[in-house]
C-alpha cells in the first residue's frame, strides 16, 4: 500500500514537472521551427500555454483532489493564476535590476569581479545565473548552431528567468495555503485569504515587474518553515540556500538558535558549507566571495527616494527634509538613528519571543499539544519581519516577505484584527509613491501588524464568517464610539 502511493506520488510528479518543461519549452520551440500557426513573441505564447496548464491542472487536480480542495479551491486556484500569468507576459521587458544579475554573471564567466557594477548580492545568485548561460549555450550549440550567438543566448535566459515567476507563484499559492491551514485557520477561509493575498498585492506585482529573486527566497522561507518540526535538517539547508540568494532568512536562524533545534541549526551549517565551498570548487578560490564582502562594505548610495521603506530611509529623508533637503551630512545623522534604533529593535523581538514563550507554556499546560508548533512558526514569521526592519536599503518589492506576517497577524492578534486587516491593507494594496511621509506607508503598515500580532491570542480555528463578523462588530462599535 505505502509502495503504491510513493509510486503514485513519483508519477504525479514526473507528469508536473513535464508540463511545467512544455509549458516553458513549447513557445521558443514553435519559433525555431517557423511555426505558421503562432507569431514570434515568445510571452504571448507562454500566456497561451500557461493559460492551458492553468486549466488542466486544475481540472485534473479537482478530478482526483483530496475533500478539502473542492471545486471551489479549484476555481479560485485558476482565478489568481491567470491574474499572475497576465502580470508575468505583460512585465516582459529586461529591466535595470535584473541587467545587474546578466552583468554580473557575464563578467563571472569572464574572469573579471561580478561586483564591479551594480550588483550586490551573494555570490549563489551569480553563480545560477552563469550555469544557466552555459546551459543555454551548450544547448543552442549543439541543436540551433545558427542561433548559437550571444544576443539569442541573453534573450532565452530572461525568457526562462521570466517564465519561472509563473511557477515561483503558483509554488507560492500553495505554500501559503498550507501555512494558512498549519496556523489553524479552516479550508475556506484559507482559500480567501490567500487568493486576497496574491491578487491584490502591489508588493508582489513590483517583484514581477522588475524580474526581483524574491519569490525564490520567500517561497523557500515558508517552505523551511513548513518542514519544521518533522523535517529539521532539510528545513536548515532550504534556509541556508535561500540566505545565499538574500541575508533577510538569515534572520531565521535566530528562533532556532533559542530554541536549540540542533538539527536545524546542523542543516543549516551543512547548506551554508556547501554555498560557501562551492566558488572554491568551481574553481574560484576565495575570490568571489572577498569581491562580494568588499562590495557591501563600499556601497556608498546616500540619497534615495521616499518609497525606501527602510528606518535609515525615514531618518535619512526625515533629518534631510527638517535641514533644508537631501545632503551627504543628512544622511549620515539618518544614518546614525538607523544604527541606534538597531538594539531597541532586536530588544523589541526578544521581548515578543519572551513573551510567547510564556503563554505557549501555559496553553501548553492546557492540553494543546500542537501549541509548540505553531509557536515555532511565530518565531520564525516574526524574523521575517525583523528582516525587514533591520535592512538599511527596502524597495517596495521587498515587502512581499511580509505575506507570512500578514497571515500570522490575522491569526494571533485576537481583538486586534482590525489593526491587522489596516496593516496588511497599507502593504499590499496601496501602489508605489514618492510622497513625503505618505510613502512609508508599508513600514508602518508592518508596524501595525507587529503590534496587532503581540497579544498572541491565537485560537483553535478561525472561519472566514468569524473573521467577517469581528470586523464588523469592531466597525459598528467605532462607528458607535464616534458619533456620541
């Protein structure tokens, strides 16, 4: 029996990753055969395609699904991923940040320091960037030698980096949907929430348009987070890989660290190791990651718009303003509050982890045994956030590591809600600005769901009807209050 359904799943896996590769591989195949049925643009036919793998996996998945992923799952399932595959062919266009990323790994293959432009981050992301390239390049070579030239090979590694946001998403979807039902919140009100989540979410829509790495990072987030407590060494290396790709899931070590899940902490070291040694195997010795730690430490941009909704961009911009406008000796004092805000906001999350400790100890005692679990993942949430607020440089985009945040605030702040729905309302749905001090709307938008999530009052189950009924007794008791 338990043969037969590993069989099962290994199949139903195999076929996935089958039409995820048709569903990517058709449009460029169809172009280089001169096709007389399609057009030229590959984005377009990766609408089409995707829109059909929308619809099949869907129909199938509801055909031979589990109780809980009804028609109704389905439906929305499809619902937010046409809204996603639409965002996807539409931002279809190499923007700044992602030439940083093709520079960078350009100059890698060429001997040269990757650092030597615009690009910053670690040196994992380069490296994945390279191999694909040589991927590309092996492959053209040895099946279209005619298009095997450098503007052909550049133009199909976006195409495949771009197209695999679709999946990032759809990946995502999941994700967040099993977290949601981890945290204890019903089958329904589940689905709501995430379809909310990712349709109506400028955060999200911004990492998409401008071809950000934060869907890898976050899907990997949430996935070391769902591992945890049965499969703590995996959980460790997932989150080692995605630190690799951005410093904010270091944070998650933390928790971990309190805690003394060891074989978390064990992964952990064994994926950091494996990041780290793999430069020196590729045959780079030291180098690049000597160029990576320079770069960080000569990044010298002062002056930056509203929408920096980091603490050093409010103070820098705050004291800039008071002074009479941005200057280098302004951002320097903004600069200095940043640092010293630093300690009042690690002592801030060791009190709220203090601070659950003890009631998780007592719902303990009241018999609840998953109690510890979902404990674990409040730490781990709460890190997320605490990325965010130590960063010194936040982009707009960046704020799509909040979604966990938004779903634990929802859950665990109680009478609060209300100040969780406005949070979340403040991250995801408001677009981008520069506006003095409007723009930062985001960072208190994660303030306020901080706050709303401290009272930790979390429940067995909540159903999408409670939810509603609480936000409207708390607005009539408001409306009440204001017109006595």
């Amino acid at each position: 029996m338990n043969f037969s359904t590993s069989q099962n799943s290994v199949v139903r896996a195999l076929l996935l990753l089958g039409s995820i590769a048709i569903t990517i591989g058709a449009p460029p195949l169809l172009i280089a055969l001169n096709a007389p049925f399609v057009s030229r643009e590959p984005y377009g036919l990766f609408g089409f395609f995707g829109a059909v793998f929308v619809i099949v996996f869907a129909w199938r998945s509801f055909r031979t699904g589990c109780a809980h992923q009804n028609g109704m799952f389905w439906l929305f399932f499809a619902f937010v991923m046409l809204v996603n595959l639409g965002l996807v062919t539409e931002f279809s266009v190499r923007t700044y940040d992602y030439q940083c990323y093709e520079d960078a790994a350009q100059r890698y293959l060429g001997g040269n320091n990757p650092y030597g432009g615009c690009f910053v981050y670690p040196p994992l992301v380069l490296q994945c960037f390279a191999w694909i390239y040589q991927t590309v390049s092996i492959l053209a070579s040895r099946f279209a030698p005619g298009l095997a030239e450098p503007r052909f090979i550049s133009t199909m590694v976006f195409y495949l980096y771009q197209s695999a946001q679709f999946f990032l998403v759809l990946a995502l979807f999941f994700l967040l949907y099993k977290l949601s039902l981890r945290l204890g919140l019903n089958a329904q009100t589940s689905l709501v929430l995430v379809a909310i989540l990712l349709v109506v979410d400028n955060p999200l829509l911004r990492t998409i348009r401008f071809n950000q790495i934060n869907l890898w990072v976050l899907d990997g987030v949430i996935l070391a987070i769902l591992l945890l407590p049965r499969h703590a060494f995996l959980s460790g290396m997932t989150l080692a890989l995605v630190t690799a790709l951005k410093i904010y899931p270091g944070t998650l070590f933390f928790p971990l660290l309190m805690k003394r899940n060891w074989k978390a902490l064990a992964g952990g070291i064994v994926g950091g190791a494996f990041v780290v040694l793999l430069p020196a195997a590729a045959g780079n010795g030291w180098d690049v990651w000597r160029q990576f730690v320079n770069a960080i430490l000569d990044v010298q941009s002062w002056s930056t718009p509203f929408r920096d909704n980091s603490l050093r961009g409010l103070f820098s911009s705050t004291v800039g303003l008071m002074s009479g406008g941005n200057s280098l000796s302004a951002f320097q004092v903004g600069q200095t509050m940043y640092l010293i805000s630093i300690p009042c906001v690690l002592v801030w999350f060791l009190f709220r982890f203090k601070r659950r400790e003890k009631l998780g100890g007592m719902r303990a005692g009241e018999g609840k045994p998953k109690s510890a679990d979902v404990r674990m993942i409040g730490h781990l949430i709460d890190m997320c956030a605490l990325g965010l607020l130590l960063s010194p440089l936040v982009w707009e985009h960046h704020y799509v590591m909040a979604l966990p945040v938004i779903v634990w605030a929802l859950l665990a702040s109680g009478s609060r809600q209300l100040l969780a729905v406005l949070g979340a309302f403040l991250i995801l749905a408001i677009p981008t600005f520069d506006v003095f001090l409007f723009s930062y709307h985001r960072l208190a938008g994660l303030i306020l769901l901080l706050i709303a999530s401290g009272t930790n009052e979390t429940e067995d189950s909540l159903d999408f009807s409670a939810i509603a009924r609480r936000m409207l007794e708390l607005l009539s008791r408001k409306s009440a209050v204001g017109s006595r």
